[in-house]
C-alpha cells in the first residue's frame, strides 16, 4: 500500500490537520536557512502533539551528524532524511550510533542517479528534482518515467499536488511525499492535506 508523507509541518495547526487527516509520516525541516525549517525546540513540541501512530521524518541538509543523531535518539525523529551531500562514511557513523531508519536522497537527472543511490546502506531512497539552484523543496516535478525497477523502496517527492498525485502513486513509489502541494499561501492547508491523504487511500482501493 502506498504511503504518504506531508512534510515541512511548522505549527500547532498543521499538526491539529495532520492528526486528522492520518497521513503515515510527517517531516520536520532541520535544514540551516529553509523557509520551513524549525528548531529542535518547536519540533519536540510539535512532537508531543502528534498522534502516536504517525511517524516523524527529521529532514536534514549536511547538518552535524551528531545533531541528527541526537533529534533521533531524543525521539523527536523516528526516521532520519539525510538531504544533502552526505557521503558513505557520513552515513555509517549515523547508523553506527542509532537504529532509526535512513531515507537517502536523490536529485535526479538521469538513471544512473537512481542506481547508485540504490547502493548505498540506507533503508530508503528519496528521488527528487533536479535544480542547479537548491537541493530539495523546488515543487518541481522530474520525469517518473526514468525511475528503473530498484532494490530499496523508495519515497517520490517533486512537485507533487492534487492533480498529479494518482500518477505518482502509479510509479510504484513506497511513499508519495508532500510539501507545497499541501499548502496555500505559503502555510500548510487542512483540506488540502486531508484531501490528499484520501486521494491516496482511495488509489490503493481501487488497484487492490
């Protein structure tokens, strides 16, 4: 069944939309200078007020392993994204001291980029678009038709939005995950997360 991850959630209210919507994941932004990125502080709040049963993703960029280390531990993450350059033995040293699974990024331009993330010793790969500008958060889509039959399941981020996100789950994609197409105005959006996670659900009846 595909899942569904709403990500860059920065207030009491997306987490109120969230606990009734009942997407699987949700992601806290880490990430130094992104416009959702939130402090260790208002992420353990917003923690605390998460329905048990939804899984906190901590999105990070190149950040401190020892910080990532620490949002797992804490449990104010109960899975780590690791977003930037971070290389193999980056990677070892966080699975070394921590249990919580690891999504590894992709930008992708072509599919080679998707094969060699498949090699490397995470439990999850992320596919995302490419841009010579950022890394991440472009509400771009790449094109799905290139992602090759892969080991590891992977989560499908990109631009993703009310009317193409039957398509994304069509790719076979573990999780679909959400951040802009979930928003209006710059701010995460009730109804719009609720219809997305139902638009998921009812995709899976309809292939089951």
């Amino acid at each position: 069944m595909t899942k569904i991850k709403i990500c860059g959630l920065m207030r009491i209210e997306d987490i109120e939309a969230v606990n009734t919507a009942k997407p699987d994941y949700i992601g806290f932004v880490f990430a130094k200078g992104r416009k959702r990125t939130v402090t260790h502080e208002t992420a353990e709040r917003l923690k605390a007020e998460l329905d048990s049963r939804i899984k906190s993703v901590g999105v990070f960029l190149d950040n401190d392993a020892d910080e990532v280390i620490e949002l797992a531990e804490s449990g104010v993450t109960d899975l780590i994204q690791l977003h930037g350059h971070e290389d193999s033995e980056y990677i070892r040293y966080i699975r070394s001291r921590t249990d919580k699974p690891v999504i590894k990024s992709v930008s992708v331009r072509k599919v080679e980029d998707i094969l060699s993330a498949d090699r490397l010793d995470v439990d999850y790969i992320l596919l995302d678009t490419y841009t010579k500008s950022m890394i991440g958060g472009t509400g771009e889509v790449f094109d799905w038709g290139i992602i090759p039959k892969i080991s590891k399941p992977f989560f499908l981020a990109g631009g993703i939005r009310a009317d193409n996100i039957k398509a994304a789950v069509q790719t076979g994609a573990y999780c679909v995950d959400i951040s802009s197409g979930a928003e209006t105005d710059g701010k995460k959006d009730r109804d719009k997360i609720i219809n997305l996670v139902n638009t998921v659900r009812s995709e899976e009846n309809v292939k089951g």
